[in-house]
C-alpha cells in the first residue's frame, strides 16, 4: 500500500497537479492493494478533477464511503443509537455501495483505529484513516479488545457474507452486534466496581 502511495505521488508531482492525500489513500484501498488497477483509477480521477486531485472528487469516481460516515456509524454505537446506526446503514446501501465492501472497509477503519491507539507514530500505516484528532480521540475511547473483537466479528461475517444474496441482512446484523458488544462491556464495567463493593 505503501509503494503504490508513492507511485502516485510520483506521477502527480510529474504532472504537477497537487492533491490530497487522503484522496490517494481511498484510491489504493479501492484498488485492493494492486498497482496496476491504482494507476487506473488515478488515472480516472485525474480526468475528472479540476486543478487538483481532492478527496471528494475521489469518493465519486472510486464509489468509496468517507471516513466520517464511519466515524458517524462507531459513534452512533458508543452512544447506543440504533436508530441511527440503521438509518446510516440503510443510506449508504441507497446509494449504491455494497455491503461485502462497507465490512471491508470496517474492517480496515477499526484496524487504523488500533493503530492510532498504539502509536501516532504509525501515522504513516494507516490506510482508510487520517491522522485527525477526533479519530485519535475515537481510538482511544474503544477499549483494544473491543476493537480486536470487532474486527473478528466482521472478518468471520465477511465470508458468510460472500455465498449470501442477503447481504444487507447480513451487513446490519454484524453491526447490531458490534453495538450489542459495545453496550454489554460498557454495562459490565458500570456494575463491576458495585458487584465487587458488595
């Protein structure tokens, strides 16, 4: 993932056209780790920007999710929000991504998380997450096991996930789970301390 980020910004310093790098971060992971098809949609991308290679212009031609949304959706199951969780979910499907790909990139989101909650310093690893405050702040609020958990969870999904017609089905039961994970361990850690005093 790497060397195709710096293949690209080879090309695009050649050309001269500045960009973001969050932008070439979504272009390698749709291009699943492979040169040839990064090149390709760089070279996509490319034609439809304007003076400069920009993120959002990324996520339309790649048909990526932003970060945010992610962001959005984790959030949504800190503060136990089911209703939003669902109703993020059912937008992202109504707008055309698919669901094997959204577990895909959960799966890469928590592991940027986990990495931001090991060392900032690992910065430059991340694949789907920039180095923002607020997702420090979010990696550091979701216990390490949760997330190691979390990314099991949607591992294992991902490949029923693959012989299923119901993959939005599937896609919305693994994030109720992920929620329900959540809220059994943040209701264990409230009665823990009373259970122990008794």
């Amino acid at each position: 993932s790497q060397d195709i980020l710096e293949r690209m910004k080879v090309v695009l310093e050649d050309i001269g056209l500045p960009f973001e790098e969050q932008a070439l971060k979504v272009i390698a992971q749709a291009s699943a780790g492979g040169m040839r098809d990064a090149l390709s949609l760089l070279d996509q991308v490319v034609s439809f920007s304007g003076e400069s290679l920009k993120l959002e212009d990324t996520l339309l031609v790649t048909g990526s999710v932003s970060q945010d949304v992610f962001y959005d959706i984790t959030t949504a199951i800190e503060q136990k929000n089911v209703a939003e969780i669902l109703t993020l979910l059912d937008q992202l499907i109504t707008d055309g991504k698919e669901p094997l790909r959204l577990a895909e990139d959960f799966i890469t989101f928590f592991r940027d998380l986990l990495l931001l909650q090991t060392d900032r310093e690992l910065a430059e690893l991340l694949e789907f997450v920039s180095p923002e405050e607020k997702f420090i702040e979010l990696a550091h609020r979701i216990p390490s096991d949760m997330l190691y958990s979390y990314i099991d969870v949607l591992a294992k999904t991902q490949q029923e996930m693959r012989f299923s017609h119901h993959t939005k089905i599937y896609l919305e039961i693994l994030v109720l789970t992920t929620f329900l994970m959540f809220y059994l361990l943040t209701e264990y850690l409230l009665t823990a301390p009373k259970i122990l005093c008794i």
